[in-house]
C-alpha cells in the first residue's frame, strides 16, 4: 500500500507509533497542546505557541505531515467526531488513522472505530 518512503510518511509513521504508546489521559482532541497536530509538532521539535492561532499551527502540522489544508483539517479537527463533555477521540484510535494516512495518503476516521 504504501507507495513512496519520504520524510513526511517517515514523520507520519513516527506520529502513530507516539499515539499508540499515549495514555487517553495525555491526549485530548478539542485541546490544540495535547490533539493530534499538537503531539506532532511536541514530536519533530516544533514548539508553541503559534502567532496567528489555531489556523498557523494547523498550516505547520500539514507541512511536518505533508498534507493538503483540506487533509489537516480532516485530520486534526474531524467533524462528527466531536464532543464536549469527554475525550471523544482515543489516543489508539487516531494512531489507527495516522497509519491508513501513511499508507493511503487518505484520511479516514472510519478506521479509528466507533465514537
């Protein structure tokens, strides 16, 4: 499946491998620090915060995972996914779906299992 071996599917296979090993406790998807693009800018060095908000660190998280903005915005702020009152998103569920980005270079949170 996995069609070429560049440094950002490098970065996204290192990314998945970090959410797997996470405690849910550590993870926490409506929190730009502790969601999935927040582990992936703590994992390749790129520390907060980020002038310009949510829409700049979103725009470093595709370059470092070489995604379109649409892909970003799929990946890191997945609609219907969403909650409020709990963590909505386990860490093992989204390493699921960074490992199909990886070999796929699809986003697809049908991967991760039911909410």
């Amino acid at each position: 499946m996995l069609q070429r071996l560049d440094t950002e599917h490098l970065n996204r296979l290192a990314l998945a491998d970090a959410l797997a090993s996470m405690e849910p406790r550590d993870f926490d998807m409506r929190r730009p620090d502790r969601c999935i693009c927040g582990h992936a800018l703590r994992l390749f060095g790129k520390r907060l915060p980020y002038f310009g908000g949510w829409e700049r660190q979103l725009n470093v998280g595709a370059t470092l995972l070489g995604l379109s903005h649409e892909q970003a915005r799929e990946l890191f702020a997945p609609a219907g996914r969403a909650r409020h009152s709990d963590l909505y998103t386990d860490p093992h569920d989204a390493a699921r779906v960074v490992r199909y980005l990886a070999a796929t270079d699809i986003v697809d949170w049908s991967v991760a299992g039911k909410l």
